[in-house]
C-alpha cells in the first residue's frame, strides 16, 4: 500500500504507470490521484481520464508533463467526488506512449446523519 491507497500495479502487474488513491471515499470530498511513472522521458505526458461524478478541482488540468528526473517520477491531481458511484474507473494515459492504467473508486452517498 502506498500512503493514499493501493497501488494499481500490485494488481495489473503495469510497472511503467501507476496510480495510487483513496478507492472509497464519500460525495462531496476531495482526495488526491497520483500517477507514479517509472523511467520518465523528456517530452512525456499523463493524461487522467475521471468518470462521471468525479472532476479535477479547479487549477487542475487533465494533463500534465512528467519531469525525467531519476529512476521515477509522480504527477498528482486534487479530484472532488460530486456524485455517488459505484466501481467508476479512473484511468490514466502516458502519452506520447499510450500506456494506460485504470483503477476503480467507489463514492458513497452523503449521509444527512451527523
């Protein structure tokens, strides 16, 4: 486990590109998604795909560049859970390369009990 959650690799076996988040978190939350990117190159890009319910809070963009610094590197995205979902899948994209990893989140329902 990673400090946000489980690591997507440890389950698809996909060393080049990873994510690692919070997979259940509640309706109205924000929480962190980090790509983890083994071997950047200079040029490289993550492209993160949300499905519907989930959108990047403002200041963040779907793509950002990867730094080629060292053995890997992490790009990171604060994301805002609006709407419950149920095994939603967030996927994300190395471009140029096309390598993709996808991992799914649960957002559960806000609850008017406090």
């Amino acid at each position: 486990y990673y400090g946000l959650g489980g690591i997507s690799s440890t389950e698809s076996g996909n060393a080049g590109l990873s994510l690692a988040f919070n997979r259940s978190v509640k309706q109205g939350s924000s929480f962190w998604v980090v790509a983890l990117v083994l071997q950047p190159q200079a040029g490289q890009r993550v492209r993160l795909d949300l499905p519907s319910g989930l959108v990047l809070a403002p200041g963040n963009t779907a793509e950002q560049p990867v730094s080629d610094d060292g053995e890997f590197t992490q790009v990171s995205w604060l994301v805002e859970a609006r709407a419950p979902l149920s095994n939603g899948l967030v996927t994300a994209t190395l471009l140029p390369d096309g390598l993709t990893e996808t991992q799914s989140i649960t957002v559960h329902a806000a609850s008017i009990v406090h």
